[in-house]
C-alpha cells in the first residue's frame, strides 16, 4: 500500500490517493484505489494533504498489522525522507559496528515452551510417583508408548 499522487489535467491541481497493488488469478498486478484523500494545488495545502494521507495510509496498515510506532510519528518520518530524495540531499550513513543493541522482546516464547515444558515435567514426576523404583529409562520408554 503507498501513496500515489498525480496532476490532474484540467485543474492542475494534485490529486491523492491511497493505493493497494493485488494480484488477479492470473497473477497479473491491479492497483486498487483504497482511499482517494482529494485534491489540491501545490504548496502548504499540498503538504497537508499528503501528511493526512500518509497517516490514513498508515493507519489502515496498522488496522490489518499492529506495528511498534504510531502512525502520527512513521508519517513524519517517511514525509521527511521524501523532502530529502526531492531536495537530493545526500542521506547520512550510519556505521553498523557502532550500532548497539538497547532492548530485545521475545513475544510468546515463554509461554509457548513454558507451557509445554510444564506440562511434560510435571508428567515425567507423576509418573516417576506412580510407580517409584524403576529406572528413568523405563519411565522414558512407559512415555514413549
């Protein structure tokens, strides 16, 4: 999904859309109008409208994919490399070596193999209490079945 923007011929006004590319049977790519934002002549009006757009758009992404950053920042974000790109400004580079990691979240790791490694620990020691003197491999091999 992006932003799509063109001029109008009969107004010369700028018209912007939202626009989503989806695949037909054949495989073949159609673009599908989302939303159409409107229409306006170059300048601050402009600008508005295409901020509006970018948080539309990225709203209705968040809607169908929950992400980490609102949309109000991504839209000033992205609004500001295209300034960049058009203005040819050279974008400045970051050294990788210098990255540095600050948080990391494992979502649902723990519940998923804590649970299953509840769940099979806490058979192994009932069944190790059910019947007490066998060895651990009769035990695995009672399981196992």
């Amino acid at each position: 999904m992006f932003v799509r923007k063109f001029e109008r011929r009969t107004t010369r006004n700028i018209a912007i859309q939202i626009v989503r590319d989806d695949r037909t049977k054949e495989g073949r790519v159609r673009r599908k109008i989302v939303h159409h934002m409107g229409t306006a002549p170059e300048g601050l009006a402009l600008d508005e409208l295409l901020r509006a757009a970018e948080r539309e758009r990225l709203r209705i992404e968040e809607d169908r994919h929950p992400s980490l950053f609102s949309a109000e920042q991504s839209a000033s974000v992205i609004l500001a490399a295209r300034n960049r790109k058009q203005s040819e400004e050279p974008i400045p580079l970051a050294d990788i070596r210098k990255l540095v990691e600050a948080k990391r979240v494992c979502v649902g790791f723990h519940e998923v193999f804590g649970a299953l490694y509840a769940r099979l620990f806490r058979q192994a020691v009932l069944l190790r209490l059910a019947t007490p003197g066998g060895s651990k491999l009769a035990h695995a091999r009672l399981t196992a079945v």
